[in-house]
C-alpha cells in the first residue's frame, strides 16, 4: 500500500511536470508584463520571432488574440518616444537607441515581408503598421543625429555642418519616397491594408512636410506623379492628390521667396 | 525520535521561509526618515527569492518603509522608518545612482504622508481615532507609491523622475514644520 502511494504521487509530479511544459501561452522573450521595452527587449522579442516561430505557426499578428497584444507593442511609438522626447535623457544614449530602433524596424519589414502563393502578403496589415512605424521613428533619428552634429561641432553655423544636416534630413526624405514607392505592391495588399496605407502615408508626408519645409521635394513629387499612374484605390489616390498639392505648394513657395 | 526530527525540520524551515520576509542573518535596525541621508544600497540587506525578478527586470531594487503611529500620554508619535533587512536589490551588482535616488523618494513619500498625519493630528480639535487616521494615510501613501512607480516606470523615465523629485521635495517642504515625529497634544 505505502509502494502504491509513493508511486501514485511520483507519477503526479512526473505529470504535472509534462503538462506545464506542454502548456501553450506566450515566450517568456516577449516581456508583455513590461510597460516600456528597451532595445535589448525588442531584440529579444523580433529574434524570437524570426528563430524560434515553429513553421506550422505565424508571426505575432492582429488576428491572433494571443499574440496581437506582442504586435501592437513592437509597433508602439509611445514606447520610442518615450526615451527620444525625455529631454532630461543624454543625446548620445538616445542616438544610440534611436540607431537600434532604426535597424530593428528595417529588419521586422524585412521578417513580415512574406507573401502567399497567390502573391499577396501574408501579414499585409501588420507590414503597412512597420512602415507606418518607421515613418513615426525616422524624424526622431535624424533629428537627434543633427542634434548631436550641432552639438559637437565648433561652429554650428558653418557651411559645413549645414550641409551634413540637410544632408542627412534629405536621406529622410528619400526613405520617405521608399514609403511612396512601397504601394507599388498594391495587389499584394488587402482592402484594410490599403486603408491603413491611405491614411499613414497622407499623415507621416503632411507632417515631414510641416516639419522640414525647407527640404528638397522634388523626387518626392517625381515619385508620387508616377507611382499615381498605377494606383486603383480611390482612397490611396485621394492620399497622393492631397501629398502631391502639399510638395507643389511648397515648392512653389520656395520659388516666391527666391524671387524676393 | 521521529517526531523530534520533524520539529527541528520544520523550525529550520520556518526559519528560512522568515528569511525572505526579515533577513534576520544581516540584520540592521530600522532608519528613521531624519537618516535618509545616510543609506546607500549597502543597507539593502533583505533577501530576494531566487528567480524574483520586478516585471522580468534585474536591474531594479525594491524598498521597504513604514509609517509606524503610537500614542504615549499627552502626545503622539508618527514615524517614518526605512527597514535594512527587508529592502533589496534584484541584482547584487547594481548600484546605480540613479536607482537608488528613485527607491529614496519612495521613502520621502512616505515622509510626506507621515507629515501630513501629523499635521492633522496637531491641528485636530476633536478625539484621535488614530487608527482610522493611519488608515487613511496609509491608503494615500499607497496610491501615491503606485502613481510614482506608474509614471517613471521605476525610474526608466527620467524626465517624470526628475518632475516627481521637484514635486515631492515641493510636499515635503510645505510641511517643513512637521518634520518632528512627535506631536505634542
């Protein structure tokens, strides 16, 4: 009898042992108790997703009620801004974190950018909020970056480092046309993909233009008139025509005061 | 024989499940707030449970105070202490500065509150439930803990840390006057 009892209660533990590790739930590399991550959790969590996401699995998406709060969180500007707008933070820590969250972004773009048999993306909503995101993290960058520039220099006044700030805030407004550019997988995309697109793209180019006036939008408007061409969404267009009327305002202002 | 190894067992365990609550090995009286000047991370002597992390995270220290009321005859006592053997830091090797000025203003808010006891106490013309009364503050103390925890989130927000600090110092230095723990009635 006291053989039996000694084997019943081995038997439990062996087995209450095997059910929670069989137990599903969320990688602990996902640090979801967290209010705020910094870049080593965001690593943790983008490698967690590209290493260990088992192949019959998908990559953490809206969709997913599990794993839709670990999307909604990787894309969370609060969670940069946070760090890049503390003005009590130092300008190096926050480069050296704006630059990790730079590559992070590029490189989730880079994971979520799979598509189908069909030729339509497997994660279309998810990857129009990465480029939304980016479009939310790049000014922050290079803002910081032309902070610490005038910072460091002996003569923030100096052609020289005014050429590398325009320089760096002309890089930004490339990105920006890659953004543009990115519609050129229209089909690939859904209708809620396509709205989403419509509106981050109208906001991000309505508020660098706000922001940098001074900037050169030529390309930006080369891009925009073509890429126009071959949109069939109606509400994508109505997003470029707005984009399209606010470059040729600001060019055209440029042009008056030159002539002053 | 038997029965005598069990006692000593569970006396033993007893013992070392108190350790984590008290570290009774390292212990050291508790500090009144007039003292705060004097603690640095050395003084977090209490134990952590193996594996206890705050939200995943070593890089944060946990700090234990109170607010301690006694009435004696013809006055009141509320003091503020700091507790050595039941403070802690996730991680032994942590020693910011910054960290630990965030776990010394959890110990100024609890001042603060302490403060403002006091001050009802002085100025209250009425019978002292002083039970009731640690009650309530207890409860503001609480509330305010967690608002300072929520918004520098332990620190990692330095801007609100740096705001809480201005607003805390500001509390304290507006019951300047009630900064003796005794309350003469």
């Amino acid at each position: 009898m006291r053989i039996l009892k000694r084997n019943s209660l081995i038997l439990a533990i062996i087995l209450s042992g095997i059910l929670s590790a069989c137990n599903g739930g969320l990688s602990d590399k996902f640090h979801m108790e967290k209010r705020y991550w910094d870049l080593s959790d965001y690593n943790e969590a983008v490698n967690q997703i590209k290493y260990f996401t088992k192949e019959d699995e998908q990559y953490p998406n809206y969709s997913n009620p599990e794993t839709s709060p670990v999307f909604k969180k990787i894309v969370s500007i609060e969670n940069v801004s946070v760090v890049l707008k503390d003005e009590a933070l130092g300008l190096s820590h926050k480069n050296k974190f704006a630059e990790g969250m730079f590559k992070l972004q590029q490189d989730l773009f880079k994971t979520y950018n799979k598509i189908d048999r069909q030729d339509k993306f497997v994660y279309p909503v998810e990857l129009v909020d990465i480029e939304d995101f980016g479009m939310k993290v790049q000014p922050l960058y290079f803002q910081l970056g032309n902070d610490q520039i005038v910072k460091n220099a002996t003569d923030p006044e100096s052609a020289e480092v005014k050429r590398m700030v325009n320089g760096n805030v002309q890089t930004m407004v490339g990105n920006f046309v890659n953004n543009i550019n990115f519609i050129r997988h229209e089909e690939a995309l859904n209708e809620e993909a396509k709205k989403r697109y419509a509106e981050t793209i109208k906001d991000n180019i309505t508020k660098l233009i706000s922001d940098y006036p001074d900037a050169n939008y030529t390309s930006m408007l080369s891009a925009v008139k073509t890429i126009q061409k071959r949109i069939k969404d109606a509400e994508i267009k109505k997003s470029f025509d707005h984009i399209q009327e606010l470059i040729t305002a600001n060019i055209e202002q440029k042009e008056k005061k030159t002539q002053e | 024989m038997g029965n005598k190894i069990i006692i000593i067992l569970s006396i033993v365990a007893l013992f070392i499940a108190m350790l984590w609550d008290i570290n009774l090995l390292e212990y050291e009286f508790p500090i009144p707030h007039e003292n705060y000047k004097k603690i640095t991370f050395d003084n977090f002597t209490g134990l952590n449970k193996p594996g206890n992390t705050l939200y995943g995270q070593k890089e944060f220290a946990f700090i234990s105070t109170e607010l301690r009321t006694e009435k004696q005859e013809n006055k009141y006592r509320v003091d503020v202490l700091f507790h050595p053997a039941r403070s802690y830091v996730y991680k032994k090797n942590i020693r910011g500065k910054e960290l630990l000025t965030h776990e010394l203003y959890h110990f100024h808010i609890t001042e603060y509150c302490g403060r403002l006891l006091r001050q009802t106490i002085a100025s209250s013309k009425n019978k002292i439930n002083l039970s009731e009364l640690e009650t309530k503050y207890l409860e503001i103390e609480n509330q305010m803990q967690k608002q300072y925890d929520y918004e520098t989130y332990h620190s990692y927000v330095l801007g609100e840390q740096n705001r809480w600090q201005a607003y805390i110092d500001s509390c304290l230095e507006s019951l300047k006057d009630y900064e003796s723990p005794i309350i003469e009635k």
